[in-house]
C-alpha cells in the first residue's frame, strides 16, 4: 500500500509542477522540425566510407596507398590520384609520374572506364609516360566493375605505351607487369 501511495504523490507533485508551465493540451500531434547537426571532420582525419587503392610511384615501380573517401567512383580514384602523395608517403620516398592536370572518367560498357585528358597528358616523358599511365590503370581497375582502361586527348582516342609497346586499345593491370607493386611488407 505504501508503494501505491509514494506513486500516487510523485504523479500529483509532476501534475502540479507542469501545470504552470504555460503549455496547453493539444488535439493532434505536431511535427516539429530540429536542426541537422553535423560535426565537421577535423583537418587530417581520414574519415570516409570506402578505402580505395591509389598507385603513385617508388623507384621504378607501382607502390600501393590507401584513401577513405566518401564515394568509390572512378572520378572521385583520379581526384585523389592527382591529389599526389602526401607529406608522410613523400618522405617514404613515394612519387607520382602524373602530371598535374585534369582528367575526366566516364564509365562505359562491359567494364570499361574512358579516361579524358587534356594536352598536358603526353606531356610526361621517358620512363614515365609509361608509370604514369600504369598509375592511373592500376588505381582505376582496382574499382569493383572495372576491368579496363582506355585514354582520349581533347576526345580522340591515343596510344599509350604498355610493356608491349604503344596501343589504342583498352588496357589493364597485365599490360603493366614490369612495374607491378610488390606483394607484403
């Protein structure tokens, strides 16, 4: 009985307290709209949803880095790609044979993405046209659905240069073996 008691003047005394608080009864239900909040990241955080693979260069090979990103699209893989190393790779003595540029990526079929460049594209020599071009095949294929690339300057299709040599065609991860990232530590 005492229990039935103690509850009965804690609902009174939480009547009493609400009722001078201005607020009536209502009819119906009201939807009240909150404010989204969100916590912006912090500079250097490597916050995001997916890791993708992106290959930059160390001494005369592919070597392997991972970014977070918020989508794994083959254009959001060239963005970090032409974002180049960072600080803590560079010092690791990791490079990139890309020149700085824009490219575009578009997915086409059967598991091909088309990647468009400006002139600035064949602007890389030597041994590193061939790096460069690997960079960007090897980070682009490394996406789920992506099976080869093929390249077009100012929209003309162009060679580039495999370790068989120059083709127009599409072209994949086994066309770049001579510069393949080591496997393990």
């Amino acid at each position: 009985m005492r229990g039935r008691r103690t509850a009965a003047v804690l609902v009174a005394a939480l009547v009493a307290a609400t009722a001078g608080c201005g607020v009536g009864a209502q009819d119906e239900a009201t939807t009240v709209a909150l404010p989204v909040v969100t916590t912006p990241a912090r500079a250097g955080s490597s916050s995001g949803a997916f890791v993708l693979q992106v290959y930059f260069v160390r001494g005369d090979e592919l070597a392997a880095v991972e970014r977070r990103t918020a989508t794994a699209t083959p254009q959001t893989a060239l963005d970090q790609l032409l974002e180049g190393p960072r600080r803590t790779e560079v010092a690791d003595d990791v490079r990139t044979a890309v020149a700085p540029q824009e490219l575009v990526a578009s997915v086409g079929p059967g598991g091909e993405v088309v990647v468009a460049a400006g002139r600035d594209f064949a602007s890389v020599g030597g041994a590193n046209q061939l790096l460069a071009v690997a960079q960007l095949v090897w980070t682009l294929t490394g996406l789920r659905g992506v099976e080869h690339v093929r390249f077009t300057v100012e929209g003309r299709q162009v060679e580039v240069p495999t370790d068989a040599g120059l083709t127009s065609a599409p072209v994949q991860r086994d066309d770049y073996e001579s510069v393949t990232p080591p496997t393990g530590p």
